[in-house]
C-alpha cells in the first residue's frame, strides 16, 4: 500500500473491510452512513513508483470501501501541516493531531444526524483517529466508526498485542 495506487489492492483490503462493517455494525446502520478519510498534507502524500504518481492510501481505501457499501465518500477533514518524522511518545502524538487537523466548513452542514466511517490506512497510537472521531461527532455525527487496513505495533507492546490478536482470530475462527 505505500509504494503503489493500483486499484486491486485497495478493491481486496476495502471489500475485507466492508464485509467486517456489514456483521459488526449491520447493514441498516450502514445505510445511513457516509465515508471519509484521514486526509495528508501536500509534502506527505505518497509516491507511486510505478505511475510516478502522489496519492493517499487512506483515500484510495474509503473510495472502495464505500463503492463496496454503496455509500458516498466526503472529504470532511483538513491536515494543516505536514507530518513531524520525528519519533514522540503517544501524549505527544495526541497533542500533535489538535494541532494539524480540523473539520472543513462544509462538514457541519454534511454531517448532522448521519454515521460516518473514517477511514485511514494504519492505526499506530489511535491519536488521529481518535481525535477526529471526536470532532465528527461533537459537531454533529450521530456515530462514528474507524476502519483501518492495519494496526502498527510499539515493541514495548508487541506481547500484549500479539495475545490479544491471537486469542480474538481464534474466537472468529469458531463463529
């Protein structure tokens, strides 16, 4: 997903993600619902090194997931800065996403009263996704419901995590 925009990677990861909303959220819900994304600055997007080509794979993924949905994407959020390379902690990074994210004007007349799916492409410490969850919903989305293509890990987190991922693959494996 980081080196490339071609369509049947995002057509596989976002028909696996819509198949996960359908049974956990259901498909009434859904049907009341719109699609957005984290969005990237300008000088974070990402190059296709096949096509030579700027793109973000968050957006890539909410446009399939919600072809697949059948639900329209809006573009509700703004990065305002580039993303810091620097290494931080996590109440850094929370502190960090107040900063550089914001509603666009146009949301709050788009959101009021509807679910929204934000999508982004990996979910490292939630900072992001849970400060945008945030904004959508104190301005007006009824619910709001992340989905993400991967989870990143922190070592000092890897055994917590990995046990956890293995006891909950284990009961979906005996549904």
């Amino acid at each position: 997903m980081k080196v490339s925009s071609e369509d049947w990677i995002y057509d596989i990861l976002g028909e696996a993600l819509s198949i996960i909303l359908k049974r956990e959220i259901g498909s009434d819900i859904l049907s009341n619902s719109l699609v957005t994304f984290v969005p990237r600055h300008e000088r974070d997007m990402k190059e296709d090194r096949f096509k030579g080509i700027k793109f973000n794979q968050a957006e890539l993924l909410a446009k399939s997931l919600a072809n697949k949905l059948g639900l329209r994407v809006n573009n509700l959020i703004e990065k305002l800065e580039p993303t810091q390379r620097s290494p931080e902690d996590r109440v850094a990074r929370y502190q960090r996403v107040q900063r550089i994210y914001s509603l666009k004007p146009e949301a709050l007349g788009i959101i009021r009263g509807i679910n929204v799916i934000l999508v982004d492409d990996v979910r490292t410490t939630g900072a992001t996704s849970t400060y945008i969850s945030g904004l959508l919903h104190s301005n007006g989305a009824a619910s709001v419901y992340v989905a993400v293509a991967g989870r990143s890990v922190f070592n000092e987190d890897y055994n917590d995590f990995y046990n956890i991922e293995l006891e909950k693959c284990s009961m979906i494996a005996s549904d």
